[in-house]
C-alpha cells in the first residue's frame, strides 16, 4: 500500500504529483491560510509522512498525535516551529531545506540593508504622496554603505553569502558565531569580533542565526544601546531574535538610525503594529526566501526529503 502524505497547503502542482506519484497525498488546500490545529491533529494520526512549512506549530503535543509518521519535512531552513526532540524520541525524521535559498535570502538581506540605508520606501512614498518640490541638498539623505561596517551575527550559510556581498560594496566586514572561521576570515578578509564589540563598531548590524532558546531576545534593550546612534539594524532571521518593544523605543528615541525587517515575534503582524508607525523601519513580510526559482527548488528539496524518508533512506538534510 501507497504511504498517506498530508501537504499543509497548496504547493505546486509539480511538486503533488511528484509526490503523488509515490504515495497517496493528502493537502490542506482550500486556502491560502494556516491549516487548523485541530485538522491538522486529525491528519497527523494516519499520515505517513508530513510537508509542512513555517506556519505549522509542530510540538510535542502534536507529534504523539501521530500513530506511523516517519517523516516531518519542513520546507524552510528555520525548524524552530517544530519540537526535534519530541519527533526524535518517536523515531520520526525532520528535514529541512538549506542551502537552495542561501543566495536568495543574502540578496533581500541585501536589499532590506539598502533600501533602509537609502530611505527607498520612504522616499518613494514621499514622491507619491506629492511632497517632491525641489531638488534639495539634503533632502531624504541616507546613509553610506561602501566603506561602512557591517557586523554580522551568526557566519552560517547565509551569513557567509551575505558576507561575500558586503565585500562586493567594499563594506568593512565583522562577524560574531560560536565558532570562529578563520579560513573563510583570510578568505573574505574579515575580521571576528565579541558580540558587545561587534555591536558598537558596526554601522549595519545584520542578524543571521537560527531561532533557538540560545538566540532568543539576543537583542534587547542592552544589546541595543550599545550599538551607534547611526546604526542600522537587518533582521532576515527570525522575529523572536529582537525584542520588538526594546527595538520600537530605541527607533523613536533616536537611539538608532533605522531597522529593516523581514520577521517578527508573532506573524503576520497587523498593520497597525508599533513598528511600522515609525518612517525609519522597512518591512517586508517574511519574503526571505521569496524568488520563483528558490521557492521551487524548495518545494521540490521538502517533497525529495518526504519521499527519501518514505523508502526508508536517509535523505541529505536530517536535523
Ligand atoms: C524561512 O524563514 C526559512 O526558514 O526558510
Ligand atoms: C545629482 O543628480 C547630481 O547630479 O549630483
């Protein structure tokens, strides 16, 4: 008999018949929503196998639901929304999808980093709203981004990628990680730092570390204040990382210059969030990974996982 898949959302046709092919596929597809936790208890008791993405909270409770799930596939890097411990103790294998997105994800890094630099959404708007009368000497002056610091935290995958692009804009490079990589440091010659360190000296501040009870609230009021005046934080990874509250008051006191932000603590946050009040904080909404290609590619990477895990075989992105 075929093994049952539950798809937690629409995905590609491309990729359900892959999948289908194989096995007999299940899908959380009316809309575009979070499936609910109480269809998806349903579904977890008979599946085989599980394709989930970041909006399902897959914890303990949820996983002893399941009676002969091998296999969680996530199609994201980020696994913080599932409970790995509980699905290990049940013998259930949980996968992700790292480096197809790599690249993609250091370019809106990138992009979060200049728009913010250069105020482009607040000077677009500024446009549209009928405000442009004049060329004006200082009129909407941003800050430089060649030859400034950019300090990242976490020098993973994508932390590297987003390196080798700051190196591109001829930017001072900074890291701070667990552990030192000094090879890739004489390679793109860059230079590691303490985390206070790394906080004071950097004009851009960019966080690219995984989301864990390690990482959680890093930044916070403290972290905040130390970081210059003119300081301009990313945040691509995930919301939980910065404390929001402590972000927000720094932003309006002028404590730091501005903020781009593509993740938050509870998403999707609604438009009246404190955070987007303010004209220095671009935000974009969880669109990391976001390019036709990628999303593809990592659609494709979560089924080949899900179906590995089926035939009994390891497949090459087990957490
Ligand atoms: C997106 O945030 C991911 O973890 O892939
Ligand atoms: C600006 O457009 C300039 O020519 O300096």
């Amino acid at each position: 008999m075929k093994p049952t898949v539950y798809i937690t959302r629409k995905i590609p046709d491309e990729i359900v018949n892959k999948i289908a092919e194989e096995c007999t596929v299940r899908m959380w597809g009316e809309q575009d929503i979070a499936v609910p936790k109480s269809v998806l208890e349903q579904e977890i008791e008979e599946a085989d196998g599980l394709f989930c993405l970041l909006t399902e909270t897959i914890d303990k409770t949820m996983i002893e639901k399941a009676k002969k799930l091998k296999i969680i596939s996530n199609m994201a890097v980020g696994y913080n929304n599932i409970d790995v411990n509980a699905a290990k103790a049940k013998n259930i294998l949980v996968t992700n999808t790292p480096d197809v997105l790599t690249e993609t994800t250091a370019d809106l890094t990138f992009s979060l980093l200049m728009a913010t630099a250069r105020r482009v959404v607040e000077a677009s708007a500024y446009l549209r709203k009928g405000k442009w009368k004049t060329w004006s000497p200082m009129q909407l002056t941003g800050q430089d981004i060649y030859g400034a610091t950019i300090g990242i935290i976490g020098m993973g995958r994508i932390g590297e990628a987003l390196a080798r692009r700051a190196k591109g804009f001829n930017m001072n490079i900074i890291y701070f990680n667990r552990n030192r990589k000094q090879k890739l440091e004489e390679e793109i010659e860059m230079q590691y730092q303490d985390l206070n360190s790394l906080l004071r000296n950097s004009d851009f501040i960019c966080i690219m570390t995984p989301y864990s009870s390690e990482t959680r609230g890093l930044i916070s009021e403290k972290e905040l204040s130390l970081m210059k005046k003119s300081a301009i934080l990313i945040n691509t990874a995930r919301g939980g990382i910065v404390d929001e509250d402590a972000l927000y008051y720094a932003l309006r006191k002028g404590e730091l210059w501005a903020a781009g932000l593509d993740v938050f603590m509870n998403e999707p946050i609604s438009v009246d969030h404190p955070l987007l009040t303010l004209p220095n904080v671009v935000a974009t909404p969880h669109i990391g990974s976001a390019s036709i290609q990628t999303r593809l590619k990592m659609a494709d990477l979560a089924a080949e996982n899900l179906l590995l895990a089926l035939k009994g075989r390891i497949p090459k992105y087990v957490i």
